[in-house]
C-alpha cells in the first residue's frame, strides 16, 4: 500500500473525481505555490469507487473557494491542525465567478477590449449555468 505522510497544518480536498486532479491542480493555480503539495491518482473510495486527493500544507488562504466549488462543488474541503482534521467544508456552485470563464461571444466586451474581467454568475444552480454578466452569453460546465 501506498503511505503518503499526513499534514500537520495544512487542507485536504478530498472526493475529487477520478483524473481531475490535475485540472484543480491548474485551475487552482497550485504550481505558483512556495509549499508542499502532494496529488494522490486514483486512490480507491467506498463512496466514489474511485477518487483523486490534494494535500496542500499552509492555511486555507492558499485555495479559491470559488473557483473549486465551480470545478466540482462535491469535493470535501479538509482544514488541518496539529495532524488532525479540525473541520470538514462542503462546497457550492459560487455565485459569481471572476476570471475562470473565458467568454466565447465574439462580440463581447471581454473578446474585445483588454483587462477586463471575465464575470460569471450562476443563472441555474440546478444546471450549473453560468451566464456572462456583459453579454449574457450562457456557459454550461
């Protein structure tokens, strides 16, 4: 069996689906990071079958909620102290998100003009439609 060493402080995200790990990993923008960071692949799971997992050492700081509640608002959030998990997060679909979304309309602002952000919010959370709030083209996840 594989023995990857615990955290003393520092989160877990835990239920990441099989193979997207590497997707938080760049969504997250986890490289730009001065810590450990530690991906386990397919690590098995009696609710999943299947599962990735992130340790991240430091303090929740280093993670965008929002941005991982997009990506998959089932991943488990993980909060570490002293090796033991202290609190356990569950994520929802954000809102609003800011610079996660590139807009696919040729006409809007954003195609157009420079350093404007990209802003989505939520139009369905049912869906997890996400609307551009300039243009009001629809982006489904």
């Amino acid at each position: 069996m594989l023995n990857i060493s615990g955290l003393e402080e520092g989160i877990v995200l835990d239920h990441i689906k099989a193979g997207m790990s590497t997707l938080v990993f760049e969504s997250l923008n986890l490289e730009k990071l001065n810590t450990e960071v530690a991906i386990i692949r397919n690590a098995k799971s009696q609710k999943m079958g299947r599962k990735d997992i992130i340790k991240i050492a430091g303090g929740l700081d280093q993670v965008d909620l929002d941005i991982l509640g997009y990506l998959d608002h089932n991943i488990t959030v993980n909060i570490i102290k002293d090796s033991v998990i202290v609190e356990k997060r569950r994520l929802k679909l954000p809102t609003r998100i800011y610079n996660v979304i590139k807009c696919k309309n040729p006409r809007c602002i954003t195609s157009i003009e420079r350093g404007i952000p990209q802003v989505f919010e939520l139009a369905d959370e049912e869906t997890a439609t996400y609307r551009c709030i300039y243009c009001e083209e629809k982006y489904d996840r």
